[in-house]
C-alpha cells in the first residue's frame, strides 16, 4: 500500500483463494486495498496472537462472512473474551482486555531464569488470577467477531477517554509523506498527559507541512483528542522481527528507562533503532523538544 504497488497488474492471481496478514490486525483500508488490487472477491485473513504462544487468538474462518478491519472467530483452542478492569466480562460490543480463560497447550509455563515464576506470573496473571491476560484490547461484535485495537498496555488516556493506536495509525500511515509512524502517551500530572506522535517521514516534506497535514486529518478522521501535543521526526521506528512495533519499551525509554532493560535487541529487526529514542528523550527536557 505505502508503495503504491497494484500486485494485480503484475501477475495472473486467478488460483489465490486466501491473502493472510499478521503482526499487527489489518486495518479496514488494507482489507479494501486487497479486493481493489490484488483480487476482488477473495478472503483476506487478518490473524492476531502472540509470539509467546507460537499461536493465534483470534483470526478468520473461511466458513464465515469477511467484513474490513474485523477478525472473524476465535482460534480453535482459544477461549478469548473480553474483561473489564474488575474482572468481569463485557458484553457485546464494549471493548476490554483480551484474555484467554482456559490453558491453551502452547502457552509458555515458565521464563529461564525465573526460578519461582515470579516474572512469568508478573507478565500474565498478575491482573486477573488464573486468567492470562495478553495485553491487547478487543471489542467482540454480537455475531462473534471482533476488532484488536492495539496495545492495552500502551493504552493512550485523554481526559478519562481511552484510544486504541491502531487508530492513529490508520490516519497518520495513509499520508504519503510518512512511511512509519509510533504514538506514546506520557502521564505528567494533568488530565490530559502528553501525547506524542513519532514518525519517519519522507524527504522534502517541512515539519510545518507535516504538523498541519497530521493534525488535521487526526481531527477530521478520529476527534480532538486524537490530535498529539508535538510530532517528532526519527530515523527509524523499532519493530520486532515479527513486525510490531514496540510501542511500551519506547514509552519506558522515554520516561528515563535504560533501551538494553526493556527488551532484548537480539529480538529486533535494526538493534539500534532504540538508541535514538534516549535523544528524544533528552530533547524532551530541553527548550526545543523536536528531533529531526
């Protein structure tokens, strides 16, 4: 999409029955990009699990409708629901935390060098006792399917409101001067916080053009509150070799983390893609906070 490549024009798609998409869930415009250039009537699998399991949460059947940017089951194996803060459950509809409540076989039942679990414990159960808690926020539709929102535990909260990142990255990454995008939310006392937007962005596009381009199509397209406090210009966005983006190491580096204590770089597709984040974050406490 971002290269504005149209697969469709470049080779005979007649046998392909299924296109599958994981990492990150695919959003509404990627399941539309399929059917207008790849191939029209044809079932895109848009999967959500985790590396942990070696598995998936929640995924597509192809016994079931295909609507853009919804999964459309529950992996078999996997009962997924939806848990308030609390611990109950939500009803159709309300987004909550996505949890499994019955053992999966694949799940991991230690850490090396966690002798008593107390990190294992920590990174899954620590929430809702018994219950593993993968740290994703889910929405379960009234026919069963259901919309993965981004990162619980990177959850952006202004003024009470909370806001999913795959989201803001569904407007910012459709701007054809940005090739990457990551949003952070740092608490500073007030109702609001600080809420960052961190891009790559493509030569000979000015920060003033950048500022209003963003701005206002997060505005237009999400709200008010979807508008970030400052964007800042990087080199490179950190992902994993999977392919997601490390939205919560990021957050921790900039609240003062050290980048070798929030994830190990041996799991990153540019290791040193976290470095430049502890500029950004001195830049934060100097008078001019943009990096470029």
């Amino acid at each position: 999409m971002k290269a504005d490549l149209k697969p469709r024009d470049l080779g005979d798609f007649s046998e392909l029955r299924i296109v599958g998409s994981t990492g990150s869930p695919l959003t509404a415009d990627g399941f539309r990009w399929v059917a207008t250039h790849v191939k029209s009537h044809i079932h895109v699998h848009s999967i959500s699990g985790g590396t942990d399991v070696c598995s998936a949460f929640v995924g597509m059947s192809p016994m079931l409708p295909i609507r853009a940017g919804e999964m459309s089951c529950s992996i078999l194996g996997a009962d997924v629901k939806a848990l308030r803060a609390d611990g109950t459950q939500c009803p159709r509809g309300e987004t909550g935390e996505l949890v499994v409540t019955t053992p999966m076989p694949s799940m991991p039942t230690g850490f090396l060098n966690d002798p008593n679990g107390e990190k294992y414990r920590a990174a899954y159960f620590a929430d809702y006792p018994g219950i593993w808690r993968h740290g994703d926020w889910i929405t379960l539709t009234a026919d069963g399917h259901c919309v993965v929102s981004g990162r619980s535990d990177a959850t952006l909260n202004r003024g009470g409101v909370c806001l999913g990142t795959s989201e803001f990255y569904g407007v910012v990454e459709s701007s054809t001067a940005v090739s990457d995008s990551l949003v952070v939310h740092l608490s500073d006392g007030t109702e609001n916080g600080k809420l960052l937007l961190i891009v790559v962005v493509k030569g000979g596009t000015t920060q003033a053009e950048l500022e209003t381009q963003l701005k206002t199509a997060l505005r237009m397209r999400l709200s008010p509150r979807h508008v970030p406090d400052e964007i800042i210009r990087v080199a490179a966005v950190p992902h994993t070799l999977s392919g997601k983006k490390l939205e919560v190491p990021v957050k921790k580096i900039l609240l003062g983390a050290d980048p070798d204590d929030v994830c190990s770089r041996s799991s990153l597709i540019d290791p040193a893609s976290l470095d430049e984040y502890v500029k950004v974050r001195e830049h934060q406490s100097s008078e001019s906070p943009r990096t470029k």
